[in-house]
C-alpha cells in the first residue's frame, strides 16, 4: 500500500464526532435509511431493509431518503434537513457503488479511454489527454469517497443533537466490496455491514448482540478474517409491501414518473458457481435460495399497478444452474398467466442453462435485453477461468432463443487477458463471436470489451498474489496510476498490444467502440476455426 494514498491517511481514520456506543443496550426505533449518492437506480437494497424490519418489528418509526434523487450542491442541506424533520435514533448509509471502470462513459468520462491513453499511447499529446482526464477522473473518485463519509460525519453529529445515543450503520454493494479499507475512512463507532442486511438491522432494533453478524464497529473491533466467506442469514423474503414503501418515502414517485427506469425485484439470492473474477458468489453466499414465487409475483403487480413496466431481475444470476430451471420456469409462467401485459424485463443470465420452452417463456413474457456473459469465445479459457460454461451449448441455446423469436439486442461480454491469453485464444473469441452474428444478425450482436478490474477475496487476486503481480496489503480502492494499473487487469506481455488495439479502435470509432476492437483483432490476427474454440484440451488448471 502507498503512504501517498489518500485513503491510507491515518488522519480521517478516527475522527470521532463524539463517543461511540461500543454495545447496543436500547433497541433502535426512529430509522432514516439514506442511500448515498448514487447514479438513479432505484434503491431496491433500502426498500427491502425497511420493508423486512416493518414486517419483523412494525413499532419502529422509518424513512427513506435517497441522495439519488437530490441535485449534488444540495446533499449536505437535504440531508439536515432529512435528519432535522425526522430525528432519527439509527441511521442506516446504503452505499451501493464505488469502482468506475467502465467501457461506458462512467461519471468521469470513460475511465478506460482515460486509462489507457495515458499507459498505453505513445503520441506524447493523447498519453498528456490521458494524464489529465486521468487526473480529473482520479479527483472527482476521491472526492466522492471524502464526500460520503463526511455526510456520514455530519448526518450522525446531526442526528446526535436529538438523540445523543444516535448510531451509525453502513451497507450495501459498495460497503460489501471494500469493508476492510472503508474502516480508515469511517468515523469510531460506525457499524460497517457486508452483504445483507436484513438481520443486522433486526438485531439492532431489538437491542442485540451484533458480534455475530457479518460486521465489524469501526475503532472498536475489527473484522473477522474471511468475515465476507460467512453465509448470509437464511431470510425467505415475501413480496415487499409498496404500500408502506410509499408512506415512508416522499420521493417515492422520482422513478414511476420517468417510466425508463428499470425497477430492480429479486428473485433468488445466491450463486454456486466460481468464477475466477466473481465476488457476487462471496457477497450473496454460495447457497442459492429462491423466493416465493408467488411472492415475487405479488410484488410486480403491486409495482405494475403503480405503472411500472420495466423490471430488472436484481438476482447475481437469473438461472444460477440447470437445477433453477425449473423455478424460472414456474415464475415465467406465472407472470405470464397473471395477464400483465406490456413488460420488459432484464437480468444477468447463464446462457448455458436454457431450454428451448424457457426461451419461448422469456420471449413471451416481454425479455427485452440479453447479456451473454463468456468473458471469452475460447473453450479452453473459460475452463480456466473455472466459469463452468459450455460455450457449445450457449450457442444451441441462442439460436432456440432465436427461434423463439428474440429480436431484440444481444450484448456479449469479453474481458480480454484475464488468464492465459494468446493470439491463439483471441482468434478462437473472434470465431465464436462472428458465430454469434450468424445467429442472430451482425447487428444486433454487441461486444462488450471489458477489462475484469480484480476485486478483493477472488481467485483473480490469489491468483494475482501467487504471480508477484499484487502484493498482500495492497490497497484495493486505490486509484494511484501503479496500483489502478494492476487493477484494471491487463498484465504484459499482451497488456500493451491489447492498450494499442484498443486506442486505434477509440481513433477509428469511439461510438462503436467494441466492433470495432473485433474488427480490428481479426485484421491483425486472423481467425480460428470454431471447432478449435469449442474444444479445450484437457491441460492442467491453471494454478489459481
Ligand atoms: C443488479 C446489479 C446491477 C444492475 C442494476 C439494475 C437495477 N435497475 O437495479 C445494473 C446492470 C444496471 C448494474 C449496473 C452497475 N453496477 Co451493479 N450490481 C448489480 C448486482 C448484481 C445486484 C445489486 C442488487 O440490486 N441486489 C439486490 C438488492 C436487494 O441488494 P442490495 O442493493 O445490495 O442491498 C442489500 C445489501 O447490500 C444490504 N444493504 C444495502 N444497503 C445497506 C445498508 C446497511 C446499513 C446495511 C446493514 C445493509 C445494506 O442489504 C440489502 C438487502 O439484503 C450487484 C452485485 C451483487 N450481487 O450484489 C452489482 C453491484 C452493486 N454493481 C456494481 C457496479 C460497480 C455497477 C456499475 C457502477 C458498473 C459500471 N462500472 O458501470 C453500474 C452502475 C451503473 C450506473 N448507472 O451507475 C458493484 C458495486 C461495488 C463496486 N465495485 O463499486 C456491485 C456490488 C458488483 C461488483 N462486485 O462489483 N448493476
Ligand atoms: S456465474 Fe456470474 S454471478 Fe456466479 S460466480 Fe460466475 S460471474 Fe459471478
């Protein structure tokens, strides 16, 4: 870690606003939820937190104020001002994201053209354009990250003028990501939550013991090691009460009003699967658990009747495996027999575990976008980076998909250079992917170029450790240039001709940025037959 690393300064690591409560004696029952400032994306984590404790505990006072909706010169007045009017005992900060590496124009300008201009170009006047977005994208980060906690500061001082045993909680997918190094940034006492959050909150309503959750209090205990490998608390969730929802939040109506917005519902927690750059599988626990159907069912309605048409299925896999075919199958069909017309839904889906009725159900019931997640085109990658695809049955399944009748956009993902690459394994990804095309038409087949960007407790990062790339104690949210380099994952020897690629396919054109990177690739490269892309040698694992 670097002793130049803003967020390793010591300095904003305890300051305290007054003493901390280091045991909760009282239960806590004036809740204000506050979710930090975020791109719009409805709050679903803060919308089912309060509708669990409404149900578990329906004598406590709650409100949801999101900073989502405020306009940034505001934050600070709004959020004394949600604090004055509400006077809450507990203030429960969702914090759901943090890393921008993106291949979009994230909130800094594209973060990866940025990036890579600035490591990999080498006119002096692109690599000086790299440096200085570089440097605008690296201060409005840690900006950000200084602007939240001091809300947090200031949001429990506030709260403290009404009940001076007021507390502090913090969550979500953010908090969950980074737990560990959030602690130097957080004030003492404030009670840092990983995953769920569900029976925390139970417990700290009811006045219990919260050593036993996944959490840690910042300044008085420290997290327990593999704290994120603990499994959630068994919680079977039913259908979120919106009506309540509705009468503890006054700006309930921000994302009905602008009917683009996607409302996220879940319908399972969990992924069993491994994939080597995966931390969803660590976040929501290995063990897949479904939600009632008929409760998910009862909770689109509720949304639909208030004029929703759009819905996200929030699960970290729609379809974890074949054996969840069967409960997609049963909710598909139910949404389908329920007469509610006009939807459009989304989600992350293993297009490994389809069958040609479920596609026709995802057709009928209104699937408007679809993302094929590979990470790569060549067998033999995908086995090594223990994804546990069978890259010949996502093809079988995409052209039952086709035959369904999708016609709709089809985003394929590739992380170039996680493990192993070789001219040999992207010829192979070239192949597949024009297959992709043939299936269902060149231009409705997008290629997302991603770079992985490593996160902490993956394989990726033992893996990383294991090959001197990364050492133990570095700082997973540090933007500096040495570390985020590393982090944005595109190690030598391919690292620079992939930087090369894709600054000629920024050049050539930004708007179609990832056909144009495969275009590029199979003009320098050539392409392989698919037969050798489907076919993985049975080499050894790569050590990871
Ligand atoms: C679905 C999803 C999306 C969907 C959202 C669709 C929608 N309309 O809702 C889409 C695809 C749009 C998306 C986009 C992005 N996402 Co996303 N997404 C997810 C995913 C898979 C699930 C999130 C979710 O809604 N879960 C269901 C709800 C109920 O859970 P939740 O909000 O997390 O809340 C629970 C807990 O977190 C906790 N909790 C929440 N708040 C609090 C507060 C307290 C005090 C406590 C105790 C607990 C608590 O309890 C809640 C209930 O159990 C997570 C990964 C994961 N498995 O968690 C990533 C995740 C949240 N996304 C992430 C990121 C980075 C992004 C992007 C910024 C990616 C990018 N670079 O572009 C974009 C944002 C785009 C934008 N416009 O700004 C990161 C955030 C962490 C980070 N690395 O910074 C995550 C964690 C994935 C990851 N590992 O990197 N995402
Ligand atoms: S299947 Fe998806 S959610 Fe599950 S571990 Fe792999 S990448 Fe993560």
């Amino acid at each position: 870690m670097s002793t130049n690393d803003p967020l390793n300064n010591s300095s904003t690591s305890s300051g305290d606003i007054s003493e901390a409560i280091s045991t909760v004696s009282v239960g806590c029952d004036r809740i204000l939820y506050v979710r930090l400032p975020c791109n719009p994306i409805f709050p679903i984590g803060v919308v089912y937190l309060s509708d669990h404790i409404h149900k578990v505990a329906p004598h406590v006072q709650q409100n949801i104020f999101d900073l989502g909706t405020v306009p940034p010169l505001d934050f600070y007045a709004a959020l004394d001002r949600a604090i004055d009017k509400f006077q809450p005992n507990l203030l429960v900060f969702s914090w759901r994201d943090i890393q921008i590496y993106a291949p979009v124009g994230g909130r800094g300008g594209n973060p990866l053209q940025n990036a890579f201009e600035f490591y990999y170009a080498k006119n002096p006047f692109k690599k000086l354009r790299g440096a200085v977005n570089g440097l605008r994208l690296f201060t409005s980060y840690y900006t950000e990250l200084w602007r939240n906690s001091q809300l947090i500061r200031r949001g429990l001082s506030r709260a403290r003028r009404y009940h001076p045993e007021a507390r502090a909680v913090i969550g979500g997918g953010a908090v969950s990501v980074f737990y560990e190094q959030l602690g130097n940034v957080l004030p003492k006492g404030t009670i840092i939550s990983v995953g769920e959050g569900e029976s925390l909150l139970e417990r700290l309503v009811q006045g219990r013991e919260i050593e036993s959750d996944r959490c840690y209090v910042v300044g008085e205990t420290k997290p327990r090691p593999r704290l994120i490998h603990e499994e959630p608390a068994p919680i079977e969730k039913s259908a979120c009460d919106y009506e309540y929802i509705e009468s503890i939040w006054e700006d309930f109506n921000y994302y009905f009003r602008d009917r683009d917005f996607y409302i996220g519902v879940q319908t399972k927690r969990g992924c069993p699967h491994n994939c080597c750059y995966c931390i969803y599988t660590v976040i929501e626990g290995k063990q897949v658990r479904i939600n009632p159907t008929d409760e998910v069912i009862k909770e689109i309605r509720q949304l639909y009747d208030r004029g929703v048409r759009n819905f996200w299925f929030t699960d970290a896999q729609f379809i974890p495996a074949k054996k969840f075919i069967d409960d997609a199958v049963e909710l598909l069909e139910k949404v389908k027999a329920s007469g509610m017309t006009g939807i459009h839904w989304a989600a992350y889906i293993r297009a490994d575990n389809l069958t040609p009725y479920l596609c026709q159900l995802m057709v009928e019931t209104g699937m408007s976008y679809f993302e094929i997640g590979i990470t790569s085109g060549s067998q033999e990658l995908v086995r090594k980076m223990r994804m546990g695809y069978n890259l010949k049955s996502v093809l079988q399944n995409c052209r039952d998909l086709k035959s369904a009748g999708f016609n709709e956009l089809v985003s394929v993902n590739y992380s170039f250079n996680v493990i192993d690459e070789t001219f040999d394994t992207i010829r192979q990804t070239i192949a597949y992917h024009r297959e992709l095309e043939a299936i269902f038409g060149a231009d409705k087949v997008e290629p997302a170029i991603f770079f992985i960007g490593l996160q902490p407790h993956t394989h990726l990062e033992d893996y990383a450790f294991k090959n001197n790339i990364l050492k133990e104690g570095y700082n997973p949210m540090s933007m500096m240039p040495w570390t985020a380099k590393k982090l944005l994952w595109n190690p030598e020897p391919l690292g620079s001709f992939f930087g090369e690629v894709c600054l000629e396919a920024w050049k050539r054109d930004d708007d179609d940025f990832g056909r144009t990177v495969m275009n590029i690739l199979e003009e320098r490269l050539g392409r392989a037959p698919l037969e050798e892309a489907l076919a993985a040698p049975m080499k050894e694992l790569v050590n990871v």
